[in-house]
C-alpha cells in the first residue's frame, strides 16, 4: 500500500483521538462548571467515571495506532477501518451514559451526538455512517424508552428548567422526532459532502499522476536529445582541436581568432548540455546511493574546488565546521557537488575583494550549512524564481554574460531527494545568503541504491 494512503488511514483515527482528549477535558470542566457553579444537583461520580474510561480506551486507541503505524503491514485499510469503526461505537455508548447521568432527555447536550454523525461521515463509508446513526438512535431511544418505564432510573436535572420531562409524552415525542431526524439530515449531507470532496480528491490525484507522467516522457525526451546535441558537440571539438592547435596548417589571425570564437561557444554548450543531463538524470531516477559520510571532508573537497577561482579575483573564503558536526548519511558525491556549485556561484556573483563564510552547524537530528557572500545580492522580486531551471537574475546576467541557468535548480533536486531544505536571502548590492538543512539519517524507507 503506498505510504501515503497508509498515513492518511492512521492520521485520521489520530485526529479522532487527539479530539477525545479535548472531549475528556470538556466533560471534567463541564461537570465541574454546571456543578459548582449552576448549582445543578449532577452524579458527578458517574459522571467523572465516564470521563475517566473515555480518557483509557483513548490511550488505548493512541499506543494501538502508534504501533500499528510502525509496523510495516502491507494492508491495514481494513484495520484502519475497524478501529475508526470501534472507536465511534464507543463515543457514542459513551455519550449515552453521559447523558443518562445528566437528566437524560433533559439533557439538551443530546444533541452532541450530530458531532459523532459528522465525524462518521468524514471516517468512514456512507453505508458505514448510516448504521452509526441507526446505532446512535437505538442508544437514545433505548435510553429514553427505559426512563420513561422505570426500567432504567432518572437522573433528573434539578434547578435546570426541564427537569421531570422525561415521563412527558409530549415532550419525549417531539424531542425524540427532531433528534432522530435531525441525526439522519446531519448524516445525509455531511456524506453527500464527503463523497463529493473525495472524488474530488480522487481526480487530483489522476490529474496529479498524469502530470508526473508527462513531466517524465519530457525528461526521457530532453535526455535524448541531449545525448545527441553531446555527441554532436564532442564530434565538433574534436574538428576544431587541430584546427585551432596548428596541426591542419599555419592559420591567419582572423582564422584563429575565428576558431577560438568557435571554440569557447562549443566549450559553453557542452558545460549547459552536461548540467541539463545531470537535472534530467536526477529527475528519472527513482533512487539515488547513499551511505554515511564525513561532511567536513566534503565542505573541504568542495571550497578546494572554488579555492583557486576566489584568490584569483581576490575573494577571501572563510569557513566554520562545528567540531562535532560528524558523519551525515546521503549521496556524497551530489553534496559535494552541491556545496562546490553554491561557492561558484558566491564567488561568479561577488566582484573583486569580497568575502565568503561557509558555516555548518549541528541542529541535532540534522546540520544546516550556510554560505554567504557580499556580492552583488539579488533583486527582491526575483528571489522566489532564482531556483527554477533556466531562471537567471537581471543583474547576474550584466555580470556575467553566459550561465545556465540549471546549477540552482540542480541543488534544489539534490536537497530534496536527501529530504532537505534549500532557500536564499538576499539584498540587492549587499550580498547574498543560501542556506540548506540536510537530515542526518534518511528515513527508513528512502531511496538506498541507485537503479537508474
Ligand atoms: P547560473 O549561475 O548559471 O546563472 P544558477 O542556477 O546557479 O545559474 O543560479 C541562478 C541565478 O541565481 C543566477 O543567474 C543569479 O541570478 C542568482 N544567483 C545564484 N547565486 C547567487 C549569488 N551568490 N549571488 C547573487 N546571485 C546569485
């Protein structure tokens, strides 16, 4: 079963316990509240019983699920269903005696059970919601017929303004009429209501699968024709080497500088044609390899990258690695790169003299690296776009004419594959800032090997 559905399946019965412990707390303050206050005369023992059970079977509910949600079951739908199933018979038996111990009839919470009509709905099927209500009013009406006999005795609300109603005809008839209805109306639309958010959920869901889908046959298309534009491109250099080396014959000024013109565009549309290969391939892979690595060694292979491409434009890299920043499990390889791309970029985006702190720090459960730099910083507006593929600033492309575009946008994928976080800030003129959170360990079930 996909993960999600599983997750959604147990999240559900969560919310339904998470709203029992507000339910619990209300019952207490209730009583306590129409007791101490009101001056109602109420069986406060029964009546902090009831709570008391409803607070159990609620911790119940909540060890039970959480085992279950860390059990790796292929199916629990069924389960899930069940347990949704038990847990509002029981809310609704305990209503029931709730209200039994506070003026049954009398009592106008009655008609809390709407809410477990409407919790139904949203839980479980419609037949399933309907046989709830069915429940839901055999409970009242057993209740109200046992009272009314003697059978059951009554607990009347004294001091409340309807007490002794619950031997009035009348009164049982009317009330016990609009409830029933109103309990089966409550049902009637909050299913209907249901069914259609569902189906709506559910072409979302096609539509969102289907966009995947087309999203993937673009990749496998662009990593073709990137792999010929490539072999091409290697083909066209491979001409030109000798051209431009002499070996062909003695070539003219303008020839030569006409083959160096030839040979540089060729150099930069193979660095974008490889960059586009790398997004692609890590767009269709489904896994990528990871293992434990030291992540201090990999922010150093990285400045060492950049090292020299800084002190030539008289950028000064400083950098700060918490001791005890350790071993983080990932794709070191694509982290390294990462890093390496985001020092190129402070350092292509800072003009002479500048300055680049890479800090990485311990948060934990996972590390957040951050490098910042006192370049030409980022127009506000654009900010949010840098990230997207082919996105180039307004001022990045005055200083510096060619770029791909895909180095941000490739950092971006890698991140989120490891479950990360990748974000910038900014201010034109000043300098910018990017940060990224990696989690230490991957989670149990994410990727492990590379299959592509
Ligand atoms: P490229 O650098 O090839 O243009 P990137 O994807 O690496 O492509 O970056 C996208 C854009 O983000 C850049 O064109 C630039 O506008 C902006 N950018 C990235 N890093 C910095 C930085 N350190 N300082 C200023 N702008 C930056």
């Amino acid at each position: 079963m996909e993960k999600s559905i599983r997750e959604g399946l147990i999240e559900r019965n969560l919310w339904l316990v998470r709203l029992r412990w507000v339910a619990v707390i209300g019952v207490v303050l209730t009583v306590l509240f129409v007791s101490q206050v009101f001056k109602l005369s109420l069986s406060t023992l029964a009546l902090y019983t009831i709570a008391l059970i409803l607070g159990l079977y609620n911790l119940i509910f909540f060890i039970l699920l959480g085992r279950i949600k860390n059990k790796k079951s292929p199916d629990i739908s069924f389960t899930a269903n069940r347990i949704a199933n038990l847990q509002i018979s029981l809310d609704l038996a305990s209503l029931a005696f709730l209200i039994h111990f506070s003026g049954g009839i009398e009592n106008p919470f009655i008609f809390y059970f709407i809410f477990h009509m409407i919790i139904a709905s949203i839980l479980l099927s419609r037949r399933a919601s309907f046989l709830q209500a069915t429940y839901a009013v055999l409970l009242f009406s057993s209740l109200v017929t046992l009272e009314y006999f003697g059978i059951l005795p009554h607990y009347s609300l004294k001091g409340f303004i309807m007490h002794n109603q619950h031997n009035n005809p009348f009164y049982i008839t009317g009330v016990s009429f609009v409830f029933i209805t109103t309990l089966y109306i409550a049902v009637y639309m909050a299913t209907s209501i249901s069914a259609k958010l569902r189906e709506r959920e559910k072409s979302l869901k096609q539509a969102n699968e289907l966009l995947s889908e087309k999203d993937r046959i673009k990749s496998e298309y662009v990593l073709r024709v990137s792999h010929d534009i490539k072999e091409h491109l290697s083909a066209i250099q491979g001409c030109l080497e000798p051209v431009a080396g002499g070996i062909t014959g003695e070539l003219n000024s303008k020839q030569r500088d006409l083959i160096q013109r030839a040979n540089e565009r060729a150099e930069r549309l193979v660095l974008f044609v490889r960059a586009l290969l790398e997004i692609t391939h890590l767009k269709l892979s489904r896994q990528i390899e990871m293992h434990y690595f030291s992540l201090q060694k990999t922010i150093e292979n990285a400045i060492n990258l950049v090292d020299q491409g800084a002190k030539d434009k008289g950028i000064f890299i400083s950098c700060n690695i918490e001791p005890n920043i350790g071993m983080i499990k990932g794709a070191e390889i694509y982290i390294e790169e990462t890093i390496a791309n985001l020092l190129a970029n402070a350092v292509k985006y800072t003009t002479g003299n500048g300055e680049i702190n890479l800090k990485a720090s311990d948060r934990g459960n996972s590390v957040l690296i951050e490098i910042a730099d006192t370049g030409i910083g980022i127009p506000q507006d654009e900010l949010p776009k840098i990230f997207e593929e082919f996105y180039r600033a307004s001022n990045a492309k005055g200083l510096e004419k060619y770029g791909t575009g895909l180095g941000l946008s490739i950092a971006k994928q890698v991140v989120e594959r490891h479950t990360g976080k990748i974000w910038a800030e900014s201010q034109e003129g000043k300098g910018s800032a990017f940060y990224i959170i990696l989690p230490k360990e991957q989670e149990k079930d994410a990727p492990q090997s590379d299959k592509n």
